[in-house]
C-alpha cells in the first residue's frame, strides 16, 4: 500500500516576480550542472512505485539530450552535525535497524547511507547555487515527507530542510523554499517551522497524503492546498500566488522540492499539470534572478525523465 491508498479524498502573468532579474549575475549560462551517485539505484522493493528507474530513465534522458549543456557532479558529505540540525540523534540511530518505518517507506540495508546521499545532493546544488550556477540534484530516496523524528511517504531524511538550516548557518540570512510536488512537504514544515531565516512554501493536492497542509504553520510555513482534478489554470495561477507570497519574504537564495506528480498522467495524485507547465515552472523561477537549486522529489510517470528536461531547460533559459 503506497501513498495513493492514503489519499483522503480523491505563462501566468508574463512578468518577472522581481526586479533583480537584471542586475543579477545567476545563471546567465544555459548550463546545468546534475548531481547523482548511481549507488541511489540499488535498492528497491518490488512493487513500490519509488524505483530505481525514476533516476536510471532521466540520467539517461539527459545524457542522451543536446538541447541543453550539462556537467555532472556527485554529492557532498552530509555529517552528523549537519544533520542534528533537522533531526533528533534517535531518528538517526533508527535509520539503521532493520524495520520498516511504516508501509510506505521499508528499510533497506544501507538505507541511511542512500538517505545520507540524497542529503549530500541538496547540499552540493546548494553550493554551487551560491557560486550562481544552476544545479539539480538527481538522487534518491526523495526527502520532504519526512520529519524530525521520523521517516515517511518514502522519506527517511529532510534534504531540502537540512539544507536551508545549512545556508542560514553559514552566512544566507533569508532562504526560501518552494515546494510545487503534489503532496504536502510536511516534513520541510515540520523541521524549519518558526526557524529564523528561513520560509516555506507548499503547493499540493488536498485532500490527499499526508492530509497535512491546510493551513500556515508558525510564522513562516504558507500552505496552498488545491483539490484534486483542479482546472489547470487554476493551478498554475495558485503556483504563481505561492511564490509571490514567497517572494515577499526576500529571500537571498531558493531552495526547490522539485515534485512532478501534479502531472496529469501521473499515477498517485489527480493532478492536472502537462509537460509545457514544468519548463514554464523553470521560467517563473530563473524570472525572478534569485538563485535557486532544486532537488527531486516526486514523479512517478514514466514520462518523468522528459518532465524534468522541460523543467530545466525552463530554468536554463532554453
């Protein structure tokens, strides 16, 4: 039983969302830098619908691709005293033992080596967002679902969260992140809300798994939650008002959990986006000139991998 049988109840305006675009130098390359491990594809459970084929099928789609310059870089380290940030010394330890953490998230040998990597990866986009280059980090397993203490929704430890309480420890003053997957990011909420510095903000299905995302949390966690079958427009149009509500907290750099299971054609949410909407979602954020990194969440279609080149070629300027 995965998320889907957890599910409670089954360009925009055309103007750049702020006014740096100009004077900014992020991003004027086209160029992208992917960073990956092959080792993430070496555990599965049969029938689990966070595969290793989700990673397999897009690197090689963008290796294959020559619409878009890319380089290839691996994760960084991702230590302990980085990690105690977001999570209780317990969740850690619990990573280890061979249990299943609940239905949808089995434990596998190693699992906290792979979870530790999928961390590593939002770190390195991190860095080299800081230097202004785009970067994307394609790993598994995803991160969002999972909170403080405990992992979930196919989620063992909180990349993107991890790597916001990073930036705001070494230097970035406002970091924002933005989570367009179709599931609520309730373990980002759960990890960063009313954490100085930082603000969050989710677009997502509702009702749907984790039936969390109502609602603002603490002073800085914003929720849009959309019916499932939602027109598109509407969609797109609820997308735009969350990152407008984002950036009016100014953030310095923009951390993305980059989900594509608001796809229509996708199998465990009723979204209703298509191909066309991921590279306008990469266009609205390289239109507002703020840095940003993004990391793979969800997306469990099997045209994820051309979902994701739309996306970036949408966030390169292609």
């Amino acid at each position: 039983m995965f998320k889907s049988s957890l599910v409670l109840g089954a360009l925009g305006r055309g103007r750049a969302l702020s006014g740096i675009a100009a004077e900014t130098g992020f991003a004027k390359t086209a160029s992208v830098t992917i960073i990956t491990d092959l080792r993430c594809t070496e555990y599965r459970a049969v029938g689990h619908p966070e595969k290793p084929a989700r990673v397999q099928r897009t690197a090689e789609l963008l290796r294959s691709q020559n619409a878009l310059p890319l380089t290839w870089a691996e994760p960084a380290p991702a230590t302990d005293d980085i990690l105690l940030r977001a999570h209780s010394p317990g969740h850690l330890e619990r990573l280890a033992h061979a249990q299943d953490f609940d239905g949808d998230t089995p434990f596998f040998p190693g699992i906290g080596d792979h979870a530790r990597r999928g961390v590593g990866g939002a770190l390195r986009a991190l860095e080299l967002s800081r230097k202004g280059e785009l970067a994307f980090s394609l790993l598994r397993p995803p991160g969002h679902h999972a909170t403080r203490n405990h992992s979930m929704g196919f989620c063992y430890l909180s990349s993107l969260a991890i790597a916001a309480l990073e930036a705001h420890a070494t230097g970035v003053k406002r970091v924002g992140l933005f989570d367009f997957d179709v599931h609520h990011g309730n373990g980002t909420e759960d990890v960063v809300a009313d954490a100085a510095g930082i603000s969050f903000v989710s677009v997502h299905q509702h009702p749907c798994y984790p039936g969390t995302g109502t609602g603002p949390v603490g002073d800085n966690c914003f929720n849009f939650p959309i019916g499932g079958g939602t027109a598109r427009t509407t969609w797109k149009k609820t997308l735009e008002q969350a990152l407008e509500k984002l950036l009016a907290t100014r953030p310095e750099i923009i951390g993305v959990s980059a989900g594509f299971d608001a796809y229509s054609k996708d199998p465990l949410a009723n979204g209703t986006l298509e191909k066309e909407d991921y590279y306008w979602l990469g266009q609205r954020l390289r239109a507002t000139g703020i840095p940003f990194f993004s990391i793979l969440e969800g997306g469990y279609s099997l045209d994820l991998p051309d979902l994701v080149l739309q996306y970036l070629l949408g966030a390169a300027g292609k």
